[in-house]
C-alpha cells in the first residue's frame, strides 16, 4: 500500500504497544549469574575491575545463592578461587574433594536443592599454578590428553559435590566425550553437561583474571577458537554435541552474536552465551563516567543476545536484570 497507509510507528506510539509487540522477551528464568567463591575468605572482596562483583566467602556464598533462588533465576554458575600455595603444577585443588570449589559447591546445595540449577566451572586453569586450563607438556605446551584425565576426575568430584550441570571450559579436543563417559560409569548419568563449545581467544577476559586470581603466563591461542573463524565454531559444536553435551555455549556473547546466531539455527540442543567480565566492565566504567544509562544498556545488551538465539545467558546482571524485568512485566 502507499504512504500514507503503511504506518509501522502506529504499534510504537504507547509503551503498553511496544510491550505487546515485543519480538523478544527476557525472563529471569534464562539468566545464570556467575559467582566467584575464594579460599580463606570470611567476608566478601570486592573485585576492583567489576564494579559491584565479589569474591565470595562461603557463608556469603550460599546467601548469594539463596538471593538467586528467590529472584527466579535460572540457575548459578560456580568459579573456585584457591588460595595461592594451593595452585599447583597439576590444578590437584581442583580434583581435591575438599577443595574451595567442591566444598562450595556441597555448601550451596544444602542451601537451595533444586530451588536453582547449580552449576560448576570444569577447568584448571583457576588451580594451576602456571595459569593454563590444562597441565603442560615437557616443552611447555597444553598437554591434550594428560589434561582430558584430569577433566574426567573433576566432573566426578563435582557431581559428587552435588553438581547438577558441569561445564567443561578448557577447550581440549575431546573434553565433553571423555567428561561424559567418567560421569556415566561414575552413577552420575542425571548430570547434564554445558559445553564451553565456542570459547574464543578474547581481549575481554582481563577482569575474570583478576576476579580468579590467574597465575597465567602467555595466552590461551593453541587451544581456544580464533576471533575470525565461525565455520570452525559450527565444527567444535557438532563435535561437542555428538559427545554428548547437553547444552552448548558461545564465549563471549556480544563481540559474536553472528555466533550464536548460527549455532542456534544449526542444532536442535539449547544454546547458552556467557555474557563476559570485560563486556560487563566496560558498561560498568561508562556509566560510572556518565556516558550512558547502565541499566538501559544492560536490557538492550541483554536482549540483542537472547535475540540472536541463546536460550540462556550468563551475565554478571544477573540479580539486577532479573529485578529490572520484574518491574517492567
């Protein structure tokens, strides 16, 4: 029809019709908020580049648990911070029954059940002393499949720690088959598995490595994805998925909602994207300066990744979102 006919600004005139036409809606069911527990701690640390994130002490751990479960979130994605002289060569604080991460993650679910899905970050890069999500090779280099043991014995202590998702984050060739397979012979076929499946080698994780305290010498090139390749993320995916995982995830959200985009059209498993520290960071800073509405900007962000296709993001707004929705619905 010709103009004036057509008129699209007709459905945007009142903010109840923009909400009726909505394309895309958030919920606080699809949000994770990752949390960080530290060894040692009796009162939560503030972390200096994530404005409003803290390391966590156990006791203010399963109050931020408890806090998410109330809120309606999806679920909780749990990062063990060990104390520096438990790092070790091997991440053995990692596989330790009693180490900071297992024993939060028994703490956390004695505090919410199922009230909440709590999950556990599957790597060693937080408990190697060298920094690296895998143990190394004489030469220096990321031993594949010395590390995929190690992956094997972890997701058995974690789902024995009261796990319900495990998520191997290293990026080793294999990691979800071999995760998969140790948890199955273990008992634990109920504990589903979210697969760091398209983690990329970002600039934007400079304020997780403070938040985790990592030791890390060099980069993690060898072993996570290349910035400019997508064909190859649908091929780790595939890979991932006929492994076994349960859910697969783009690593980081924004910078490769192309991404995520493409991996929600090719597979017929749910797809996660995790809203990264330096994504976070860099709203955080600009709105500190006055430069733009922070909590405007984490809706739209928010929105443009559900939008693209993931069905559940972890974000760091996780509890402000999820507050933020509520008042507006």
């Amino acid at each position: 029809m010709p103009f004036p006919d057509v008129r699209p600004r007709r459905l945007r005139r009142t903010p109840a019709l923009r909400k009726l036409v909505e394309e895309t809606k958030l919920a606080p069911s699809e949000l994770i908020l990752p949390v960080f527990v530290k060894e040692g701690l009796t009162e939560p640390r503030p972390i200096a580049s994530m404005p409003g994130v803290v390391q966590h002490s156990r006791d203010s751990l399963r109050k931020a648990a408890v806090a998410a479960a109330q809120a309606g979130l999806g679920g909780i994605m749990l990062f063990g911070v060990p104390a520096t002289e438990s790092k070790d060569e091997t991440g053995s604080a990692g596989t330790d029954p009693d180490g900071i991460l297992n024993a939060a993650l028994r703490d956390v679910t004695a505090e919410v059940g199922d009230a909440t899905v709590v999950m556990s970050d599957l790597c060693l890069d937080e408990f190697t002393s060298h920094g690296h999500c895998g143990v190394l090779a004489p030469d220096g280099s990321v031993d594949n499949d010395a590390t995929l043991a190690i992956y094997a014995e972890m997701a058995v202590a974690q789902a024995a720690a009261g796990a319900a998702v495990v998520g191997p984050s290293g990026m080793m060739d294999g990691q979800v088959g071999v995760v998969r397979k140790a948890l199955d012979a273990a008992g634990y076929q109920h504990v589903a598995i979210l697969a760091y499946a398209a983690k990329y080698a970002s600039a934007l994780y400079g304020p997780f490595r403070d938040a985790v305290e990592s030791s890390l010498v060099g980069d993690r090139r060898t072993y996570q994805q290349d910035p400019p390749n997508l064909r190859e993320a649908l091929r780790e995916v595939a890979l991932d998925v006929d492994e076994g995982a349960d859910i697969v995830m783009v690593k980081p959200a924004l910078p490769y909602l192309d991404v995520i985009a493409a991996v929600h059209a090719s597979f017929d498993v749910p797809v996660a994207a995790y809203q990264i520290s330096g994504e976070y960071s860099m709203v955080e800073a600009a709105a500190a300066n006055g430069w733009l509405d922070r909590d405007r900007t984490m809706l739209e962000t928010l929105t443009s990744i559900r939008r693209a296709g993931a069905q559940m993001i972890l974000t760091y707004w996780a509890l402000d979102a999820a507050a933020a929705l509520r008042a507006r619905y």
